[in-house]
C-alpha cells in the first residue's frame, strides 16, 4: 500500500481546538499505455497494478480479445510507461490516435465509445442472486480496501460469485478499478460469465459497456446509477442494484434474478 499513498503535514482544526497533524493522501500517478509502439492514452491512476490496468483498459477497449494476442508487456513504473506489443500488427484507426483523455475517470472515463462500445451484446445469463447475499458481499467488499479506509480518496471494485469475492481492484478511478479487474481476469484466465461485479462509484453507461461484454449479468453498487445507465442496463438484460446501504437495496432492472429470501 505504500506505493499508493503519500504523507503530508495538515493542519486539523476543529469546533474546540487546533493541531498539527500527518494525514496519508492517495497517490495520483500518469500512466502512458503505448500499443506496438503507438502512445495510446495517458491515465491518472493509483500505481498499483498496471500491468492488469493496461491490459484491462485495452480489452475494454476492443483492442485485445485474448492474452493469446499478447507478446510482451513491459512495466516502467519510474516512468509510468506500460508498452504493450501483440503477436500481430494492429492497425488503429486515426481517431482513436487522436482520441488521447487524460482522467481519472471521476466524469467521463477514458474510453473511446467507439466499434468497442456497439460490441455489447444483451447478457442472457439465468443466474440469480438473494438479497442476503447481496448483503454479506456488500459488506465484504466496504471492508476489504485497506487503502481506502486510510485515504477516503479511491474507490474500488470486486468481481464475485454468489459467496465471495474473487478478484479486488482499487484505484483513483473507478473506471480504473475495473480495468484492472478484467485486465487480471484476461491474463490469468479467470472466467467472468455468471460473475457478479461490485464496484464503490457510479454506474453509468461506459461502465455497463465494460461488464456486457464479458457477460456479467448482474452489476451492484453503493453508490447510484445515471439515468443512461439505467437504460442501457435494462436494453442489455443486466440486472442493475444501486445504492446498498444497510439492509436496504435499489433495484432497477432485472429484477428476476432477485431472491427474496423468506419468501
């Protein structure tokens, strides 16, 4: 975790007094991804994992299918420089060239919403979930970054079966936590179909685009969605729960795959 946070001396005032005090901050760091030598895009991240990052936001971005495709990934972590070269040339369209976002993905990820995007195809997954277990893995997932227990400054991600969670994620942005979900499920062969994924932010419709194409059917958050993300959720057949707080839940669409226990 030291990598992702720095110190700083603050002043903390309150109602009754005043002192000196060191309080940790998240670490804001520019990565460059650089595809067969083309610079693709920079990102503002938490530098942790950018292997999964790089390879994730590529993936996300219709540029890798397979890590079969992959030759060779090289992580410059002084520099903040990932270069990715694939067995076969791949030839990128100019405006992707010219598309290059700097974000932490707090509004408009860094996402191209381009031929990747029209790729999402309707999740037709019969999987159901209960709403206790929901619950336990909500409140699995609220206690499982360290990171932002101590910061507040990053939001996180989690891909889940029904029981547990089964690959964490953390970053500054939230589009960031997930790429770096799916990027390490692409090289380490983990399967997403009939998965559920948790994440701490918003649930808009760039990020629906992200789980449909690995046919993830059901999509929690404890925070709310956009209306967008509302739409397309229910276009692509996911089942969208929003705003879990407690023991209480938001459920938008789908809501089939639901199980009320006790009932």
């Amino acid at each position: 975790m030291e990598n992702n946070i720095e110190k700083f001396p603050i002043l903390r005032l309150t109602r009754e007094d005043e002192g000196s005090i060191e309080e940790v901050v998240a670490r804001e760091f520019p990565v460059t991804i650089i595809l067969n030598e083309q610079e693709l895009v920079t990102l503002l991240c938490s530098p942790s994992d950018l292997r999964y990052l790089a390879v994730g936001f590529l993936h996300s971005e219709g540029l890798l299918t397979s890590k079969d495709e992959i030759k060779k990934i090289l992580v410059d972590d002084e520099r903040g420089v990932v270069r990715v070269e694939t067995v076969e040339e791949k030839e990128l369209a100019q405006d992707v060239l010219f598309k290059r976002i700097i974000s932490t993905g707090c509004g408009r990820g860094a996402s191209f919403y381009s031929t990747a995007d029209a790729a999402s195809q309707k999740v037709e997954s019969r999987m159901e979930i209960s709403t206790d277990e929901v619950f336990t893995l909500v409140n699995e997932f609220q206690h499982g970054s360290h990171l932002y227990l101590t910061t507040h400054g990053v939001h996180s991600a989690a891909l889940c079966d029904r029981k547990s969670i089964l690959v964490f994620g953390e970053d500054i942005g939230r589009h960031n936590a997930i790429d770096k979900i799916f990027g390490r499920c692409l090289l380490e062969d983990i399967p997403t179909d009939n998965r559920v994924i948790i994440t701490s932010g918003r649930i808009t419709s760039e990020i629906l685009h992200k789980v449909s194409k690995r046919g993830i059917p059901i999509i929690i958050s404890i925070s709310a969605p956009t209306n967008l993300g509302v739409r397309l959720a229910d276009s692509l057949g996911i089942t969208l729960i929003a705003s879990v707080r407690g023991k209480k839940m938001n459920v938008y669409t789908s809501d089939w795959r639901i199980v009320r226990d006790g009932k």
